[in-house]
C-alpha cells in the first residue's frame, strides 16, 4: 500500500536502519531527488505488521516503503483524509485519487533498488545491531 496520492518529495522507509538495504533504498532515492525518512511513529509497529515480515522471520532483510506527505504540508491532510474516509470503506476502490507521477517515480525507485542488489557484491546484510538479525541463519557455503 503505496498510497501515491500526492507527489513523490519524501519516502518512508520501514526497517530503513535495521539492514544495509536502508543505505540502499536512501543512495538510489537521493539519485532521483527523493528524501528518504525512517518510520515517524515507531510505537504503531508497522515493520512487524505486514507482508515482509514473514521474510524477516526467516532471516530476510527487508524494508517496507511508502509515499509520505510533507510535514506541515496540506499533504498531511490529504492522507488523513484517505485513511478516515477511504481506508478500508466501501469508498477504497478503483477511483482512487492517484498521483501518476508519483506512482511512476515510486516504481523508479523500486526498480533501481532491485537492479542494485541483483548486481551487488554481496546479498542484503543485517545490521550488526539490529534486533531482527537474530533470525538470520549462517549462510551455508556448498563445497
């Protein structure tokens, strides 16, 4: 759940300081002129409630993005608004007030970051820090 419903100026990315693909995901988004922040409300647990979890759990390093509005914008309105009247209403359908532009260069980001990591010199790597790095298994080298 993306929500590109405004302009693409700042991406939120869950789990940003959790694995080397935070660094990633901030290099590839700064090449395109988008600002990169980590969650802005942490206690709602958002990086352990959705789909990439499950790959956490198995040792995965994953992030999670999503489009943010401005701080002190009418942006920040415009995505309250969405999550009280649309957000799982009868009125979260196919007319979404979708920002194409916004959607393209989200997609670009995506993109870029996928073709780094395929063309690395090493897989997503936890960070030596970080709490979910307990679920990484030892990487089994075939001989």
């Amino acid at each position: 759940m993306f929500l590109p419903i405004v302009p693409l100026k700042l991406l939120t990315v869950f789990g940003l300081d959790e694995s080397d693909l935070g660094n990633r995901a901030r290099e590839v988004a700064q090449t395109i002129g988008v600002r990169i922040q980590p969650d802005p409300e942490p206690l709602r647990n958002v990086f352990i409630r959705s789909d990439q979890y499950s790959f956490i759990l198995r040792g995965v390093p994953s992030v999670m993005m999503s489009v943010a509005p401005e701080p002190g914008t009418p942006e920040v309105n415009i995505f309250k608004d969405w999550l009280t009247q649309r957000y799982h209403a009868p009125s979260d359908d196919i007319n979404q007030p979708v920002d194409l532009a916004a959607a393209a260069k989200y997609e670009e980001i995506v993109r870029a970051l996928l073709i780094n990591i395929a063309n690395g010199d090493h897989r997503p790597e936890w960070k030596p820090d970080s709490f979910f790095r307990r679920y990484a298994e030892p990487v089994k080298i075939a001989q």
